[in-house]
C-alpha cells in the first residue's frame, strides 16, 4: 500500500474515533447501550474499509493510526506504547541516558517542541516552542508514541540523532543535527535592578525551590522594596514544585487542585510558615512556560498576589499514569488535571497574563550539513519584557494602562485589540 492511501486510510480511522469520541463527550449520562451504538458504528467502517476499501489495508497501521488520533484528539501529551515499546521505555527510565534537552508534546499529528532546555544542544541549535519534529534519523513522527520519540533522542553521550524540523516561517524542513549530552538545568539567578527591584530568574524549577526561596532572602537583606519572578522557558519541575513556589509568596488561601474522573478533588493550600516574602511581585511569563511554572503562576495571578507579564503558557499541568493492557503494551495518559483557584484547567486554557505582552524571537539558521549556523557573539541588548514587569511592580497595573492609554484588562472598553508586540533580547552563549 503506498504512502498517500496508508495517510488516507489513517486518517478516516482516526476521524472515527474522533467522531466516536465527540458522542462519547456529549453522551456521558448517555445509557451503556448508546455507548455500544458508537463502538457498533466504529466496528462497522473498520469492517467496510477493510471488505470494500480500494486495495486491502494494513489493519496494523489503521489501528495504530486510529489509536494515536484518538489519544491526541483528548491529550496531547497521551502516548500508546506497543509491549517492546514499553519495555523501552521502563529500561530508559533507569538508564539515565544522555538526551538533547527537549520537552514534547504531540501537535498536528506530529512531534511538536514544548521548549529546548537552555544551554542543551537543543537550546544551542535555537530550537523552541513553535518547532515541530516531522522525522527522528529519517524516521516520521507521523502517529509516533510520544514516550517512544524521548526514547529515540537519548542515547551515549557523544552520539548524535539527525531531526527534520518544520520551522516557523521555513518553508522546508530543515534537517538539525544535534549531539547528545548530559542536561543540566539552568541555574537560577538573581540581581538588583534600579528603585531596589529584585529579579529572580528561574529556567528550571526542577530541584530548585529551596534555592529560589534563598534567593529571594538574599535579595531582602540586599534592601529589595520589589520583586520580579522571571519563569520565562521554564518547563521543568512538577506541579507539586510549582505549588511549593507559590507557597513562598502565599500565606493562605487554594493554590491548585487536581481533578479527575476516577480521582476525587484535591486540594493543595497555603501552608502560613511557608511564606518568607510579602513585597510587591510580578511574574514574567511566556508560551514556553510550562508544568510547575504554570501552576505557580495561576495561583499568584488568580490569588491577586502578582500580575502576570508576558505570553499565555504552554498548558501542561496534569497527573500522568501509565496502565498496561493484556498484551503487555500501555496507554500513558493523564489521570487527573491541574486547576487554577478560579477553577480552569491549567492543560486546557494555560494561564493567560493580566498584561499581555509578545516576545518575537527570531529563528535560528544552520549550515547546509544540518548543524547549528556559527553566529558572532550578539551584543547584549535591553530585555523590554523585564522592563515592563519592572515598570508594572513598581507602578502597578492601573497606571501603566493609563500611561498608554488602554485598559488595564483586557476586553475592557479601550483595551487594544492584540497585546503589544516587543522583540525579544539577545540570547547569551
């Protein structure tokens, strides 16, 4: 069966179960005997695609096909693992294998790119957010286990993986090489701005809330009357990690709580001993903002604690499980999702700034062999996001607004349109 009628046949199985899906949705106080109806229906077009389709299809690949649409259609981060698949994938989790830094999700069908870890090879090759991954060494990610595309990019230290990337504004998919190491997260770092505003820049919360809650002291005892919270490319450490960085800043009220079909609501509050700051805050977010960082800035924005600046986030704040199935192969999918104190579900909606601002990042080039192109050293330039965060903790919301001469919420009578548009600072090597 050639390429265009194996995507032809995937694809009208995977509208089924979309279709079966939907009904599913809609039907849920639906008698069991509905339910059937959809599965009787979903039985009888497998049945005539493979009685009366123009040649016979692979059933493997329209059920496989089928699979992944339907697990996307309700979860981007949802992967199906075949059992060697799976075996894999348990081996993988304890080898600790060198990898290129990069977080995904599934988009399109495809492999897409939550963020590249800064200083990964990844990060070097100018990967990101808008990316998406078409082939991993000459492999489609067409229909791919998202587990089973993680497995692909690790492997020793040294070796090298080839991706095809589909890029923003690129036309053609470029071909990226990238050699495998071991990821380190970025440090968090601090400093003192003018009128005694405390930045603390956080790119990786994973393993790091103690030494942010410690920055944070420092820049206290350093006289600092503000503070900045730049969770900008932040899309590691769990949600528990981002409820625990909140909590510095909280000293009551709901943080998040998870919520589930098969798992009752949980509640996770401010604990008072926790809180070690009072001082004015803001929060600097962007679309590569995601996980444990989303949750804290959700409970921060929706609690009035902080104003959020910035990009809406990514949407990744879920509990993951993985169950097997008889044949030793294993659906992984999330369980129960992360909300917001204002009850949205963080996966679904991500957190959407109170000051909506852009950050236009240029895209990265590479040599015609696949590897990133060598730039001259870019000369540092004035990070405006951090300007206007900066200018918001100290003025406040309302009156930045009326300095430009819009509302302070969006969708109020004179708010713009689009948010503001700024470009983005130069990255360091």
């Amino acid at each position: 069966m050639n390429r265009r009628i194996k995507i032809a046949v995937v694809s009208t199985s995977t509208l089924v179960v979309l279709l079966l899906l939907l009904g599913a949705v809609h039907g849920r106080s639906a008698s069991p005997e509905d339910t059937y109806r959809h599965l009787a229906v979903y039985t009888e077009v497998l049945s005539r695609i493979k009685s009366d389709y123009v040649e016979e299809p692979d059933m493997k690949s329209v059920t496989l096909g089928a699979v992944n649409g339907l697990l996307e259609s309700i979860d981007p981060y949802a992967s199906y693992l075949n059992a060697d698949q799976y075996k894999q994938y348990l081996k993988s989790k304890e080898e600790h294998k060198a990898d290129v830094g990069l977080i995904l999700s599934k988009k399109f069908g495809y492999v897409g790119i939550v963020d590249a870890i800064q200083g990964s090879p990844a990060g070097k090759a100018g990967l990101s957010t808008t990316d998406v991954i078409e082939t991993i060494n000459g492999v489609a990610t067409r229909d791919m286990p998202l587990a089973f595309a993680q497995i692909l990019l690790q492997g020793d230290p040294g070796t090298t993986v080839e991706l095809g990337v589909l890029r923003f504004r690129k036309p053609e998919p470029q071909k990226i090489t990238l050699t495998r190491a071991q990821i380190k997260d970025p440090a968090v770092t601090a400093k003192m701005e003018p009128d005694q505003v405390g930045v603390v820049q956080v790119q990786s919360l994973a393993g790091n809330v103690s030494v942010i809650a410690a920055k944070v002291e420092e820049l206290q005892k350093q006289g600092a009357k503000r503070l900045v919270l730049d969770l900008r490319r932040d899309a590691t450490g769990t949600p528990e990690e981002g409820v625990a960085l909140a909590n510095l800043f909280l000293d009551k009220g709901l943080i998040t709580y998870t919520l589930g079909q098969k798992s009752p609501r949980h509640d996770f509050d401010a604990t008072p001993a926790k809180d070690i700051s009072k001082l004015p805050l803001a929060v600097i977010t962007d679309r590569g903002t995601a996980a444990g960082a989303e949750v804290a800035s959700a409970a921060l924005l929706d609690d009035k604690r902080a104003e959020v600046i910035g990009e809406r986030t990514y949407g990744d704040a879920s509990v993951r499980k993985a169950i097997t199935l008889d044949d030793g192969s294993a659906v992984i999918l999330s369980v129960a999702k992360f909300y917001s104190p204002g009850g949205k579900a963080i996966q679904d909606t991500g957190v959407t700034p109170s000051v909506p601002v852009t950050e236009t990042e240029a895209v990265a080039d590479t040599d015609d062999d696949g590897t990133p192109a060598i730039e001259p050293e870019p000369k540092p330039t004035e990070d405006l996001l951090l300007k206007k965060a900066i200018e918001v903790v100290s003025t406040g919301k309302q009156e930045v607004a009326s300095r430009a001469g819009v509302a302070a919420n969006p969708g109020e009578k004179g708010a713009p349109e689009t948010p503001l548009h700024i470009p983005a600072p130069a990255k360091q090597p």
